[in-house]
C-alpha cells in the first residue's frame, strides 16, 4: 500500500521504493525498477509525497521532524533536503499538514 511508502530515492537509473514492513518501521523492504524519479515524482506527489532533494522523494504522513535541512522520518531514518529548495519544500510540508 502507498501508505507503508518511506520514501523513494533514485539511483543513476533506478528508483528504490522503500516501504516499512512493520508498524515500527525498523523493518524495511526495498523494491528496484529501472525509472526516473521525476516520473515517480507524477505520479506520487497528488498522494502526499514531497521531493525533498534531487534524489529523495519522501511521504509526508511519515515525517517526524522537518528542520536543519533534514528530514527525519517516523522509523528514525534521516534524509537531506536541499538547501537550495529548503524554504519552498517545508512552506508545501506545513501547507499539506494543515490541510
């Protein structure tokens, strides 16, 4: 389900779904296909996804923690933000939690 989802990042050509197994989120299940993050990116940010750098996309419903150009997720793991996106990205992560 896209809500197990943590977050999604691209690798040369690859997109890695990775999607907690647990309630936890300690463990964690990777899924590989060949893809852009920008065609994942289309398809995912109506559903609550937020491109947080040129290589993460993250689900918002798992952050836990949103400062210090990082993001921290609900099973602990740390991703960067862009600092060249920093403002924009957190402005659309408030405006989507206060929905």
């Amino acid at each position: 389900p896209i809500n197990n989802i943590l977050y999604v990042e691209a690798q040369l050509h690859t997109v890695i779904v990775n999607v907690q197994k647990d309630r936890l989120g300690k463990n964690i299940k990777q899924y590989q296909y060949y893809s852009s993050l920008s065609a994942v990116e289309k398809q995912l940010e109506p559903l609550g996804f937020l491109r947080v750098h040129k290589g993460f996309l993250v689900n918002m419903n798992k952050i836990k923690k949103f400062q210090c150009h990082e993001v921290v997720l609900s099973n602990g793991c740390s991703l960067r933000v862009s600092e060249k996106n920093y403002a924009k990205q957190k402005e659309k992560y408030l405006l989507w939690k206060g929905r």
